[in-house]
C-alpha cells in the first residue's frame, strides 16, 4: 500500500504538494484529518479544487472526539457527532454528503463511524470518474481564490470581446489595405503618412510609456529610409501591426485606426495630379517594353522548337544506349549470380568440414578429459588403498574404482553408513530401528558390527584408520550421554576427514536416563 506522507514539511512544502506528490493523476483524492484542520490542509483542498479533482474528507479517530464530547461536555452522542460534523463543515466549506465521520475500530460501527457509507461514496466517485463524467461542486461556497479568478477572467473575456468583433476586424484590414495603396506614390508623400500615423498614436498612449518609444522609433526609421515606396510601405505595414499589438484600451486602439485611415485616405487627393502625369509616362514605357518582349518571345520560341527537336534526338539515341546497357547488365548480373552460387557451394562445404574436425576434435578432448579424471581418481584410489587397507568385513561393499571407465560407471554402487559408540550404548538396537524403518529385515549374523572402540585393542587415535572409517559416506556417533574424550577425539578425526558426521542421543541398555 504507497504511502505517502509529511505534507507540510520542509521535505514536501504545501505550496508544491499537488504538483510534487502527482496528485494530478488520481481520479479522486480523500484528506484525512484527526479535527485539527489546518492552513496547509485548506490550501491543499483549494489545489485539488482549482485541478478538477473529485475530492472529499474523512474525520478519522471520532471515536476519541465522541469520549471527549461525553466526559468533558456532558453532550451525548448525536450531539457530539452533530457538532464534530458541523465544525468541520465550517472549516472546510464542503457539502455535508463529502464528509464522513469514521472510526477504524470495528466496536464502535454498530452505533456510528462506519465506513459502509464511506466506501459506497468512494465506489460512486469512481465509477463517475470512469465513465468521465462533470465532477459535482464540491463547496457550498467557492474559495476566495476560484472568486478572484472568476473575475479576472470575466474581464479578459470583456476585453477579448471587445477586441475581436468583426467591425473592427474590418477597420483594420481596411486600414493595411490604406498603407499598400501608398506604394504607387513618391517616397516624400509615403513618408508624410507614415508620421502622421505615428503622431496620432503618439498622443493617444501616455508620455514616456514603452508604446511612445515605439511610435518615435517608427518617425526615425521613416525619416532615414532611402528606399522606393514599395518596401517603405511594407515597413510601415509591419510597424502598424506591431503597434496595435501592444495592450492598450480598446477604445485608444478603435481612435487610432480611425484617424489613421482618415489621413491615409485624404491623402490620395492632394498626390491626384502628379500620379496620372506618372502614369501616362508608365504607359508608354510599358509598350514599348511590351513590344520589346513579345519579339523576344518569338525568337525563344524558335530557339525552343529547335532545342526540342535536338532533345528529342538525343533522348531516342539514349534510349537505344540504354536498352543496349540493360542487356549487357542482365548478362553481368546472371554471370555473378552464378559465380556466387558456386562460391556459396564451396563455402558451405568447407564449413560443413571445419564442423565435423570440431566436433572430432571436442570428441578427442572430452575422451582425454574423462581418461585424465579417470586417472587421477584411480590415482587416488590407490593412494587411499596403501595408506588405510579395507578391513575384511568391507571388502564387498566398497566402491572400488577400476581404470576402465565404462566398467567403472556400471558397477553397482554402495553408501556405507557407520553406527559408532562405546559399548551399551544402543547402536545394534538404533541399527534394527533403522532398517525397519526403510523396510529392511537382516538376521543378526548379517549385521556387521565392530565394537571395543576405546580399548586397548582398539585405541580411539587409530580408530578412524584401523576400522576403515575413511570408505564410510556417512558417520553416525551414538552415545547415552557420557561424552568420553575418545568420542570427542574420533569426531575431530571424522571432521578432519571429510565424512557426512551427526551424532545420536541413545538410551541405555537397562532403559535408564543417565
């Protein structure tokens, strides 16, 4: 079960909780509060307010508030929860159905804080947030911040509004179609306008602001320009929708376009003179040019007819080369089709022969592999052989290793398994135990025993070699409870050997408890 706590710390500041614990991602969230509702719980449920979350409360441990309100307050329990109810109510400015009054001890659920209601609540806000449906208003009133916003965007769509309707959508366009018609007049008369534009804007935003800056930045990049009317007219275009991008009053912006259009449409009268003196000449240099191109075009499209004639020419003689290079490749190209295919066939046989010598030769090395391990465990055999001889009675029940492997891997194999302990201690009768219990019945002159461990004849230091322990997979020590320093001896010599040991805590032969 994530937990995820210390909201409020300097760890998790309040401020980034949402945004830090990924609250964002949860379909519905439930505060948890003990009574004490604090500033960091409140702007926590402001967040998750402002983010569309589902959210809802839950009073925990008001089983302490029911004690408190009876022992202190003499109130009892309708009342008590009446008022735990209605003070958080108050706290948090939720519906009363979005906050539950719960308890996690399971006595009190027969009288009240049971999470029944809770629970179907929870399976609701979930079952809504699947099927993606409007989360309800959660408070009674709405925080002072969702109001302040509120506002705030009222206003913005006031002036949204106000900026965007289609009359004044049309003044503008009317007014850059104004500033292009410029262009067919002298650089002198373009640059009249652009500084009449830009005073009227001048004395409508206030002294000194950023909007002014723009407006005399506007009348020096105007008074300096050298260029024709066309690009200064593009400039003085792009200088004006620049301008009416600043936030400023619609109302100011409403007065600038009028004005500006005004001046701009006033000016086509005093320019009418000297732009039909201008445009007669504009004529009569356009026919001549005009004639100029049209016996120009007659000696293109001449030139062209013979180019095409040429091209044509060359494509059918690049046509012919090609089919004669695509048949020639077609013969290549099958050629090396069966260089490779007879290349590949070599390969393949050369790898199928390089397989067989690797799998000959991993043959060899695991045949020298076994005889070499062979070896050494024949080696070792004989070693244990020399150095502790195999007692009569084991010579049939020993593994004894032969240099043939297969014969070796075939033999029969026996666990040997030793019942060690001084004398009364219990070992035939543990013994008898022992193979009944694995379903096995031996007579008692089948059973090998070996017994006098400890005494002169057998002295414990030599036990180990003497009785062929060293054959024996496992050790087993049976004793009554008199650990003998020759028990404590032989179990040293057995660790020291290597062989499986336990030891065994036997009775004694007349069934008393030593």
């Amino acid at each position: 079960m994530p937990k995820v706590s210390m909201e409020g710390t300097s760890k998790i500041p309040s401020m980034t909780y949402l945004c830090n614990m990924g609250l964002k991602y949860f379909d519905a969230v439930c505060i948890v509060t003990d009574g004490r509702w604090s500033e960091g719980d409140d702007n926590l449920l402001a967040a998750i307010h402002y983010a569309g979350i589902r959210c809802f409360v839950v009073r925990s441990k008001v089983d302490l508030a029911v004690d408190a309100g009876v022992e202190d307050k003499g109130w009892g329990l309708a009342e008590t929860l009446l008022h735990v109810g209605q003070q958080l109510q108050r706290q948090t400015r939720l519906k009363p159905h979005r906050i539950h009054l719960l308890t996690s001890r399971d006595r009190f659920w027969k009288d009240f804080g049971s999470v029944d209601s809770f629970c179907k609540h929870l399976q609701e806000e979930v079952e809504a947030s699947l099927k993606e449906e409007v989360a309800e208003q959660m408070f009674e009133e709405a925080p002072q911040e969702d109001v302040n916003m509120d506002a705030m965007d009222a206003m913005d769509a006031m002036d949204d509004c106000i900026m965007t309707c289609d009359d004044q959508v049309d003044k503008v366009e009317c007014l850059r179609l104004d500033i292009d018609n410029q262009c067919f007049k002298p650089v002198g008369f373009v640059k009249r306008a652009a500084l009449q534009v830009a005073a009227i804007w001048y004395d409508l935003v206030p002294l000194r602001s950023f909007t002014s800056a723009r407006a005399v930045f506007l009348c020096k990049e105007v008074a300096l320009w050298e260029h024709s009317s066309w690009e200064l007219c593009t400039l003085f275009s792009d200088h004006v929708e620049d301008l009416l991008s600043v936030s400023i009053s619609a109302p100011a912006k409403v007065s600038f376009i009028d004005s500006a259009a005004v001046h701009l449409r006033g000016s086509r009268e005093v320019h009418h003179y000297h732009e039909d003196k201008e445009s007669k000449e504009m004529a009569r240099k356009a026919n001549e040019e005009m004639a100029a191109i049209r016996s120009q075009m007659a000696e293109q499209e001449r030139r062209n007819q013979q180019n095409l004639e040429r091209h044509q020419e060359a494509l059918r003689k690049a046509e012919q080369l090609r089919a004669e290079e695509r048949d020639a490749y077609v013969q290549r190209l099958q050629a090396e089709q069966e260089e490779r295919r007879r290349e590949s066939e070599r390969a393949r046989e050369q790898l199928e022969q390089q397989e067989r010598e690797a799998e000959q030769r991993l043959v060899e090395e695991l045949q020298r592999e076994r005889d070499n391990v062979q070896k050494a465990k024949v080696e070792k055999w004989q070693r244990l052989k020399r150095d502790y001889p195999i007692p009569s009675f084991l010579q049939k029940y020993v593994n004894e290793v032969s240099e043939d492997a297969q014969a070796d891997a075939a033999r029969d194999r026996f666990v040997n398994v030793a019942m060690l302990g001084d004398s009364g201690t219990g070992k035939s009768s543990l013994i008898k135990v022992i193979l009944k219990h694995f379903g096995v019945d031996l007579p008692p002159d089948q059973m090998p025993k070996v017994s006098m461990e400890g005494t002169s004849k057998i002295p414990s230091m030599t036990y180990l070699c003497n009785m062929g322990l060293k054959y024996f997979d496992a050790v087993c020590i049976v004793t009554d409870g008199r650990w003998s320093e020759g028990d404590d001896n032989l179990l040293a010599a057995i660790h020291y050997a290597g062989i499986r040991c336990f030891v065994v805590r036997s009775m004694r032969k007349d069934g008393t408890t030593p």
